[in-house]
C-alpha cells in the first residue's frame, strides 16, 4: 500500500507539473501558431503532409481528460508539435522560427521537471 501511495503521489506531482508547464507554453510570446489546430481550409495542403496534427489546446484536453498515463506521453506530444512545424515550414519563416525557439524553451523547461 504504501509503495502505491508514493507513485499515485508522484502521478499527481507529474501531472501538475505537465499542466504548469503547458501554461508556460501557452502564454509564451512565440506559442501564437501552436495555439489552436491548423486550419486546413486556410492550408490545404497541411492535411496530405502533417499525418498526425498537434497543437496546445489538444494537449490541453488530453490533459483534463487523463489521456497520458506518463509525462513521457505529454512530452512526446508536445515535440510533435515542433517536428510537424519543422516539417512543413521553412527555418527562417516566422512560424519556423517561433517553432525552433518554442522547442528550445520546452527543452530547457522539460530538463528541469
Ligand atoms: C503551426 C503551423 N504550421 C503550418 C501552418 C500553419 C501553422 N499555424 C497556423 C496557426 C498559422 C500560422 C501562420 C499564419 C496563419 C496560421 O494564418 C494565415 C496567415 C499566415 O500566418
């Protein structure tokens, strides 16, 4: 019982330190193209290229609804969302740009967790 109680403890702890680090990412001032779903009527394309989409507000939701058993999932998901930017956007565009510094910025955050 009590090496349950510590893990459920620290499943807590991770999950927390997932929300509040998701926040972080959400109110950075380069999270602008990363906020919501690529619209594919604005870029058609993006649906044929981009097999599995992600953005922070479906992180967000998978979150609330318990759908990572580990951080280790929420991390995977999260630089999916870098590997989709770097995929279908050009390094030096600003959505590339804002992709590589938000993937430095979760990196370094991520480190520390
Ligand atoms: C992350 C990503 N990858 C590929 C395409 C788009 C996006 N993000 C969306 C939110 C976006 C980014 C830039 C945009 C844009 C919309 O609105 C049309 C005008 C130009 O500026």
């Amino acid at each position: 019982a009590k090496k349950e109680k510590t893990s459920a403890r620290r499943a807590k702890q991770d999950l927390a330190s997932c929300k509040n680090l998701l926040s972080c990412l959400e109110c950075h001032e380069h999270a602008w193209p990363f906020l919501l779903p690529v619209n594919t009527k604005q870029f058609p394309q993006y649906k044929k290229a981009i097999k599995t989409p992600m953005d922070l507000s479906t992180i967000k939701r998978k979150l609330q609804e318990g759908s990572y058993k580990h951080k280790g999932e929420f991390a995977s998901d999260v630089r999916l969302i870098f590997s989709n930017c770097e995929e279908f956007n050009e390094d030096y565009s600003p959505v590339g740009r804002a992709g590589h510094c938000m993937r430095q910025y979760f990196e370094q955050q991520w480190a520390q967790m």
